[in-house]
C-alpha cells in the first residue's frame, strides 16, 4: 500500500470516474486503474462497483475512503513538518473563495503574493460557502475565504477584514436625496437580491429582518447571481440594491455618485481566511494571511461597524 494509490482512490472517489480522476492525478488512466487494482488486491477487497453509472463506492469502499482521507492527510502534515523545519515555503496550495468576496479581493493581493511567494502555486476555486465547508472538512481545500463566524466546531477563524454594505440608490428612488442612510430606511419590497446560496443575500435578509413586510422571501420577483446585474437592474429603476464595500472601489464616477453609505454604526459582514483545525501548511497559510490582511488594512477605513452574520438568518 502507497501514500499515490491512496491518493487515486481518493481521485475516483470525488470525480466518480476513473478518466476524470485520472486527469485530475496527471497520471494515464490505465496506470491509476492499475495501481487501483493493486490495492485492491492487496487488501483483498473491492472498494469501487464499476458496474454502476456513476461509479460507486462498496460499503467497504466507504470506509477505506473515510481512513484513507486521515492517513493522506497524515502523510500530507509530516512534509509540512519537513518544509517548516527547512524554511521551505512553496508548493500546491488549494483556497477556495465566496463568489461575493472573490471578484474584489483576488486582484488586490494575487500579484503582491505571487512575487512574496514565487514558489506557492495556488489553485482558487470559487465556490459557495457550503462546498467550502464540505471540501475543508474533505481535506480537498487547504483553506479558504468566507463570511463568517461559520460556527463549525471542526474549522478555525482568522478575521482578515470587517466590509461594511453600502447602497446603491438610483436617482429616481426614494432614498437618494438622503446623504446617509439608516438600517430603519431599508423596505425588503424594493430590494434586489442575489439569488439563494449567498450568503451575503442572507447577510441582507438579516439585516431587514425586523422590518415591518408583508414580502417573504418567496416574493422577490428578481434575483441574480452577480452584483453587476444587480447594479444594471437598479439602474433600470427596478429597486435599490446593497453591495459590499470592496466591489465599489473600482465603479466609475457616475456609478459612486449614487452609493450612499449608513450612518454609523455602519451593517458589515466578516471575512475570514478558513482551515480545519487539523490543519497542514500552516506557514502558507500565514504568509497568505499577512499579505491579504496588510492589503485590505489600506482600503476599509470605516471604525464603527457592526457585524451581520450570515448564519444569523438560517434555521
């Protein structure tokens, strides 16, 4: 038994299909399957039923995955030791990122952190705060950027900025004499949403909770999975909308004179760099943390905020 059929067996599993998983290893499909086979043959057992479309696990299958996540990731924290004990910081680091924090965040501190870290090569994946959950706890993400607190007893926080929400009010809404806005202004019939999975749209949700609607979640007629969507369709005078403070940095003039920010204490969200508490490379981590918590120190300069969590609003 090896540390690289582990890892196939670990590939199949998650891609349910030994080309994809294959590709996925930078290996040729008959050397995984092969190898595969070996430890099939090893143990005596067949951990996947190759007849099945998708392929699927055996019961056996299952729990060879779950031990083999934890001896994978045992093998993966005794180099973490060495490079550590080296000063060595380099190699494949997985983060995966909320799409509500990536399209502002990434070009603020990539580049910085690629000429700091030219040996780290890492591998972003977009994805909901769900997923994030799911493949940290999987071991299939090193870390990652979400709102928080997450309240996940098996992952560890570390706040890297407080983003205050601002409003974007168009010209013909009735907000948009007022130069400041208050929570108390907000009316959830004439707010655009992002679609559900968000969890800034839950950060919103929450944040109007205590307004007196009739409108349930169910009556939002508009919803979308993009800010800049959300902004065209204010624009239209479909509605205000609420944006979180980075994504307004690099509007144009037209656009910033129609944000009008709340009165302090000014609605924010959390954002935190996220990892299991088993957690590996924690030098990378660390170096990625100073260098996106040094770049955004500069662009929020709100004191008085007051943090809406996104979990506030769920059952």
């Amino acid at each position: 038994m090896t540390i690289t059929q582990l890892n196939y067996v670990l590939a199949v599993a998650e891609y349910k299909n030994f080309t994809k998983a294959a590709e996925k290893s930078f290996v040729t499909q008959p050397t995984l399957s092969m190898q595969i086979q070996k430890l099939e043959e090893e143990l005596d057992i067949v951990i996947f039923d190759r007849k099945s479309k998708p392929l699927k696990l055996t019961d056996i299958g299952q729990k060879i995955i779950t031990q083999a996540k934890k001896i994978v990731a045992e093998a993966g924290r005794m180099q973490d030791i060495v490079e550590q004990q080296k000063g060595f910081i380099g190699g494949e680091f997985k983060l995966g990122i909320i799409p509500t924090v990536a399209p502002a965040l990434l070009p603020m501190f990539l580049k910085n952190f690629g000429k700091k870290y030219p040996r780290i090569q890492l591998a972003i994946e977009e994805i909901n705060t769900q997923e994030i959950i799911q493949k940290l706890e999987s071991g299939q993400l090193d870390a990652a950027i979400a709102a928080t607190p997450l309240e996940n007893k098996h992952l560890k926080e570390r706040v890297l900025y407080y983003e205050p929400f601002v409003g974007y009010i168009p010209v013909q809404h009735r907000l948009f004499l007022k130069k400041e806005i208050e929570v108390t202004d907000l009316d959830l019939q004439d707010i655009l949403l992002l679609e559900d999975g968000h969890c800034f749209r839950d950060g919103v949700m929450n944040l109007c909770k205590n307004k007196n609607s009739s409108l349930g979640s169910e009556g939002f007629k508009i919803r979308s999975g993009s800010f800049e969507t959300l902004i065209k369709l204010a624009n239209e005078g479909l509605g205000m909308t609420l944006l979180p403070y980075l994504h307004t940095l690099e509007m144009n003039e037209n656009e910033k004179k129609q944000l009008r920010y709340f009165k302090e204490p000014s609605p924010a969200r959390e954002i935190s760099l996220i990892q299991h508490k088993n957690l590996l490379k924690e030098h990378i981590v660390s170096a990625l943390y100073d260098v996106i918590a040094g770049v955004v120190k500069g662009a929020i300069v709100f004191q008085d905020v007051k943090i809406i969590s996104p979990l506030q609003n769920r059952h």
